[in-house]
C-alpha cells in the first residue's frame, strides 16, 4: 500500500495552488501526475534512486516535472510518501517530517 503523509498531502495542495493561480487545468494535470507517478511502488519499491542528501537505502525518490517525491520503504507492503519538492529547492534530513 502506498500511504501520503499529511505533510506530503499539504505540499501537493500548496503546487497545485501555486499553479492554478496561472492555470486550474494545468494544475490539476500536474498534482495527477505527481500522485500516479507513485502508484505501484508498493510492487517496485526500489524503483526510485536513493536520496543523496539523506543517503538511507529506505529513502528513495522520483522524479517528475521539477519535481522530487520522497518516499519511504516501511515494509515489504507499505510505503511512504514523505514529501514533494522542487528540484532547486536544498533539502535537509530534518526538514521532513517522518511517522513513526
């Protein structure tokens, strides 16, 4: 099962509100695309390459667009989508937020 974190939820709805504010329709394309592009991880979860910055084989990322989607490797069936960045955006360990 792929699970979105609140956090991860909170940064989807904050791209598509940064893009609507030009484009609703493109908006809406690019937060589906971001959310597809996670289905079946829970089947290949090590799709994704790991994160430099954190460098944990459990966190993994993909891209998309200007785009990172963090995940974590919780089990053999669950993953966890930590967050969604931009590319250019630095990225510190402490700055995502991980459920226990």
């Amino acid at each position: 099962m792929v699970k979105w974190t609140r956090h991860a939820k909170r940064q989807l709805r904050h791209i598509y509100d940064y893009i609507a504010q030009d484009s609703p329709l493109y908006a809406r394309r690019v937060s589906e695309e971001l959310v597809k592009k996670t289905i079946g991880l829970d089947e290949l979860p090590r799709k994704g390459r790991r994160v430099p910055e954190l460098n944990e084989d459990a966190v993994r990322e993909l891209g998309l667009y200007s785009y990172r989607i963090l995940y974590e490797i919780k089990s053999d069936d669950l993953i966890e989508v930590l967050a969604v960045i931009h590319k250019r955006q630095h990225l510190e360990a402490e700055e995502i937020p991980r459920e226990q």
